[in-house]
C-alpha cells in the first residue's frame, strides 16, 4: 500500500509570510499532483509534476518533486488569506502497475493565513 | 466549475438504508472514479470506471456498489448504511483510462447517516 505523509497537518500564519508543505512516502510514484479544495467543493488541480527534480511555478506557488519521486513541496510566498483552504497532494501509482487511476491521497494541510 | 456534475448535493438518511450518489463526468471524459472523505480518514479512492467497465478498486465496502450506465453517467450505490458511512462522497473524471494527471472533482454528495 503506497501511502503520503503531509505535514504540517495544520499551518495558521499571518499575511506575507512565506510556507512549505511537505509531501512524503516511501514509495515511488509515476506522478504526483497538488490539490486545492475549499468548504463544500471538490478538490481543485493546482498542478503535476512528472519528472524527479522538477520545478513548476505557478504564481507565487512553486512545487518540487523530489529527484526519486518520492517525496514533493508546496511553497507558497508572500501567503495572502485567499490562499486559506486545505492543500492535499497526491500520488499516482507507478506506471505499468494494474492500478490505473488508484490516487493516493496525503491527510491533507489546512492553511489559515490572517490579514 | 470542473464540468463534473453531482447530485443531489446533501443527502440525510437513517441507518440500514440505501441511497444512490449520482455523477456526470465532463463532456468527453470516459473515466469515473469515486472517493469518500471523512475527517479519519482523509481522501479515500473508492472506485473507477471507464467506459462502463469497472477498471480499479480501491477501499470500496461490499455494501458499496457502483456502475457507469452507456451515457456515461455513473452511479454510486451506498446499501445498509451505518453511521460511520457519513462523510462526503466526490466523483472525478478524466478522458483517459489510465490516465491519473487529470481527474476534474465535482462538487461532492455530503451523506449524513442518523
């Protein structure tokens, strides 16, 4: 069984501040995705990253996946309150496996930032 | 909007009943996956469909079922519910069978077991 390790499970700051949430495992994934949801709606695919090592940037977000695909960090600069909600990675099992869209979810960060 | 439609959105029901979660994937997507999150438990995979045959199984309970019908359309089928099987329940979808980059969530069926 392929689990994700998130931490920290709870993250309250205040506006500004910069953050990093940690997705780890021991396991290899194929892909791993980050997720955004917020009360009462649906998680929301915030990216992807595929090859060990990389590096996307998406605004002031900017997401790693680790050089053995194992483990990914969300970092966030400059934390403003809409960026409040919960942060959930993701891990796509290894290709070739027989468990085509098994995603494997992480607990979850819940960010609070404050003005 | 992710283009993934459920209903009903809440859903309030006493033990041993059954009750039917229904989802319609995004316009052109053949998988359908289904997850149940609770507050224990986090974001748990349930099950997948792609066009109309079952594809993978995750942490899906025997009194759990599921089909995509030849719209499809899929339903998730929750039979001789307890109290613990109260917890949101979001479908996904993606055009690609095995495909795990790109599952587009729908707003959820939050179930309320009394």
């Amino acid at each position: 069984t392929q689990l994700l390790e998130q931490s920290p499970q709870f993250l309250s700051i205040q506006e500004g501040e910069n953050l990093t949430v940690y997705c780890n495992s021991s396991s290899v994934f194929s892909s791993l995705q980050w997720y955004r949801q917020e009360p009462g709606e649906g998680p929301v695919l915030l990216v992807t990253v595929v090859t060990g090592g990389e590096v996307k940037k998406l605004k002031r977000l900017t997401f790693q996946f680790g050089d053995a695909r194992k483990d990914s960090s969300l970092h966030i600069t400059a934390a403003q309150p809409g960026d409040t909600g919960l942060y959930l990675c993701a891990g796509a099992p290894n290709a070739g496996g027989t468990s085509y869209g098994k995603l494997t979810f992480g607990q979850g960060t819940i960010l609070t930032v404050h003005p | 909007d992710s283009g993934v439609t459920q209903t009903p959105k809440h859903l309030i029901t006493a033990t041993g009943q059954r009750v039917t979660l229904r989802c319609s994937p995004r316009s052109g997507d053949l998988s359908v996956y289904w997850y149940q999150q609770s507050l224990d438990q986090g974001l748990q995979f349930l099950i997948q469909y792609y066009n109309g045959e079952e594809r993978a199984k995750g942490n899906i309970l025997e009194r759990f079922s599921a089909q995509q019908f030849p719209d499809l359309h899929s339903e998730l089928n929750l039979s001789s519910l307890e109290l613990g099987d109260s917890a949101l329940y979001f479908c996904a979808s993606s055009d690609r069978e095995t495909d795990t980059d790109t599952q587009y969530f729908g707003p959820g069926t939050r179930l309320t077991v009394l």
